[in-house]
C-alpha cells in the first residue's frame, strides 16, 4: 500500500518530519501516533480500514525517515520534546488542510496523543487508543525496575552496563549522549535486550521487536526513548491522568492486552474511569504486541468510527 502523497515538512530547530498520507483521498481523517517514542510508523498503513480513511502518518522528531536522525550524536535532543511533537502535529494538519482527525496511537502514542488532545481538543473528532501508557513515574519505574522482579538476571545485565546507577533510565540517557558509536551501539542493545526479555512472556507478535533493528535505527530508538521518558515524558509527574477529565466530549475506544507487563492495565483502567467518553477493552490473552483478539477489538473501534 503504497502513499498517494508525502513529502517533508519544516517544523522548525533545522529538524524536517516525513508524512505520508494512504488510503481514501476523501475519506474521514486521521492521524497515527507511532510508538516508542522513536520507533518509527512501520506497519502503520493498515491500521485503518483505508476504503473509509484518509490516514496520515508521520515519523516523530529524530526517528525514521525524519532528520535530522538521532543516531547522530550532534542531533540537538533539547528540541525533540512532547510540546515539539505537538507542535508539529499542528503544523502537519495545517499543511494538509484537515479541520479535525481522529487520533490512533499505541503506547508511547497513546501518551502523545493524550497531551495533543487535551492542548487541542478542538482538533479531535474521536480516539483509538492501544496499550496505554501516560508516562509517569510510576509507570517508568515499574518497567525499568519493578518488573525485574520477574527477570531478576536479565535485570542485573541491564542495570549493570550502567554501573547500577540509582536511576538507569537517566543513565542511559547520558549513555546514548556519548560522541563514541560504539558505546552507544553497546547501550542501545542492551535497552534493546531488556526491552525485548520484558515482552518474552507473550504469546503473539515478533519475539524480538526492538531488537531486530538497523543499528541507526536502533540508537536513535533508544536514544529518544530514554531522553523522554528520564523526563517524565516532559509533563508533570501525573498530569494526563489528572487532566483526562478535560477530555469530556471526545469518544474514544481503549484497548489494552490484560498481559501486558509492560505496561500494567492498572493505567487503562485509570484512564477510562477519569474519561467520561472513554470506552475500555481489556483482552485476556493479550500483551503488548497485541493478539487477534485485540485486532478484533481495534477492528470495532474503527466500525464504531467509521463515516
């Protein structure tokens, strides 16, 4: 499936963000949040049933086809935050024309689309939110640290390329700073090991998702993943979640794997009880990569959606 528009767009800081735009040319908008954050849209283009939708997607700052790349250690990390991704969002849908579009993010996505919606509520028709995550502290302790509990030797691995520093998010952060490639393609694969060793208990989906990368790709990933989220994702600590109550008037569809120890469903579940127009689906055989039963899920989200 091939786009039947793209190009790059200027957002400013020297940075340029590659968009493309599949599906019906007349169809309902929508835009798609990739994950990550710094995981490229791959695989985004069937996300949306395209007869009905004109899906845009782009790649976020520093990821993807968008430049410059983060695996380029002279890369300025201190304009790829959460109100530069909306910013951009912003300028993309100007550039396209589009009044309002319904917002389909997974993970990280969920995050940038809960901070988007509630900056520009004006701008969302409706939301399709998949494992759902809002960046908090809690929630980033749990997958850095708490869920070794679970993986006590593949924790030690991890924690111990940074020296067992008391905060190894921030530790890789500084890492993957680092002017010597080598060192931060050594980081990047251990994030990528821990990443991947989190998600080995599930039953579906590629057993190495964040391994099997470029290596380019694969620092930037690891790169901007850690440069957020030793921030908090550059929100207060709890902020979206206090704040979802703002979000009265915009339907949304959530949808979350009941497996998922990434990603605890103690969050969704938080999410749709603050969201008075929010709608949870846990799915009991599913994790973070998702099941058939959780495409079933997003599949009637999008039914309920649909023009």
């Amino acid at each position: 499936m091939e786009p039947w528009e793209h190009g790059m767009l200027d957002v400013g800081d020297g940075n340029q963000v590659y968009w493309e735009v599949v599906g019906n040319p007349d169809g309902k908008p929508a835009v798609f949040l990739h994950g990550g954050p710094g995981a490229p849209a791959n695989g985004a283009r069937r996300a949306l049933d395209t007869e009905k939708f004109r899906l845009v997607i782009f790649h976020q700052r520093g990821c993807g086809k968008s430049t410059p790349h983060a695996s380029d250690p002279a890369a300025d990390m201190s304009v790829n935050t959460t109100a530069h991704l909306i910013a951009d969002m912003e300028k993309l849908r100007e550039h396209l024309g589009i009044e309002k579009w319904l917002v389909f993010g997974g993970s990280w996505g969920v995050t940038l689309g809960v901070a988007y919606a509630l900056r520009h509520p004006e701008r969302v028709s409706e939301m399709i939110l998949i494992s759902v995550t809002l960046a908090s502290a809690r929630e980033i302790d749990w997958l850095y640290k708490g869920v070794s509990r679970f993986f006590p030797e593949a924790w030690e691995r991890f924690s111990a390329h940074v020296g067992h520093a008391p905060d190894v998010v921030r530790a890789y952060a500084d890492v993957m700073e680092n002017p010597d490639r080598a060192v931060r393609e050594q980081a990047a694969a251990e994030w990528c090991r821990w990443e991947d060793t989190v998600l080995s208990l599930e039953d579906f989906g590629r057993p190495n998702l964040f391994s099997d990368r470029a290596d380019d790709d694969a620092i930037a990933m690891v790169r901007i993943i850690a440069h957020y989220y030793a921030n908090l994702g550059f929100h207060e600590d709890g902020q979206l979640l206090r704040d979802a109550g703002e979000l009265a008037g915009i339907p949304a569809a959530l949808i979350h794997g009941r497996r998922d120890l990434s990603c605890p469903a103690d969050t969704a579940y938080a999410l749709a009880q603050a969201w008075p127009d929010a709608e949870l689906a846990l799915v009991d055989d599913s994790g973070h990569k998702g099941s058939p039963a959780l495409t079933e899920a997003v599949q009637a989200a999008m039914r309920r959606f649909s023009p």
